[in-house]
C-alpha cells in the first residue's frame, strides 16, 4: 500500500526538471521571436529605400535635376506620400545625402541624391542602420 501512494505523485525535482526545460525552450523563443521582428523592420526598410532612391531616379530622368527634397517627390507625384521609417516611427527622420554639383552648373542647390534611415541603431548583420 505505501509503495502505491510513492507511485502516483510527481517529485520536488522532477516537477522542478520540468519547468526548467520549458523556461529554457521559453527563452529560445523568445529570442527567435525578437530577431524576427527586427529582421522583419529591416526588411521593411530595404523596400522603402528601394522605393525612394527609385523614385529619386526617375525625378532625376524626368527633370534632369535632383529633388529638393523628400517632400518634393510628394508633391510631383513619385510617391503617394513619404514612408513611416519602421525604427523611428516617423517620416522626418530620413537623412538625405546632397547630390555633388554638377560641373558648369551656375545653380548652387545640387537637390538629394540619396536617402538612409535616421536610426542610430545596429542591424541583425552588424551594419548601421543608417548606412544601408
């Protein structure tokens, strides 16, 4: 009869085996749960300044200039309106690069050439953010 009674419980240390498994398999996925929202935000990233520096592109093809700035692809119709960067949460935080001036040009303005996200921040791949 009390070697029954041992048989049908669980010990002190098996149930504490048991939740240090699931707290260890917890803390994994945590961690692949957090990189692939960062990797998702820098996928988004990538699409956005494709779609951007594309749009820079076709300013510069149509009016033989680069834009003034960001905005000004809004206004002319290259984008619909200026993306949210996914690290910043805000459309006003894009750092520009300025266009060299060309040779022989008597205009002082060069307009934008480039565009990168303002976020300080480092990447899955070891990249600045603000480099890609």
């Amino acid at each position: 009869m009390r070697q029954r009674a041992r048989e049908e419980g669980w010990t002190l240390i098996e149930l504490m085996v048991v939740i240090a498994l699931i707290m260890l398999l917890a803390s994994m996925s945590l961690v692949q749960y957090r990189n692939s929202i960062t990797y998702a935000k820098e996928a988004t990233l990538g699409s956005q300044l494709f779609i951007m520096r594309d749009a820079i592109d076709q300013y510069y093809a149509d009016k033989g200039k680069y834009p003034d700035s960001l905005q000004a692809l809004v206004s002319e119709q290259y984008l619909r309106d200026l993306p949210v960067d996914p690290f910043t949460n805000s459309k006003d935080t894009w750092q520009t690069v300025a266009a060299e001036p060309e040779p022989g040009s008597t205009s002082a303005a060069a307009g934008i050439y480039d565009v990168h996200s303002g976020s300080d921040g480092m990447a899955l791949d070891g990249m600045r953010l603000a480099d890609k």
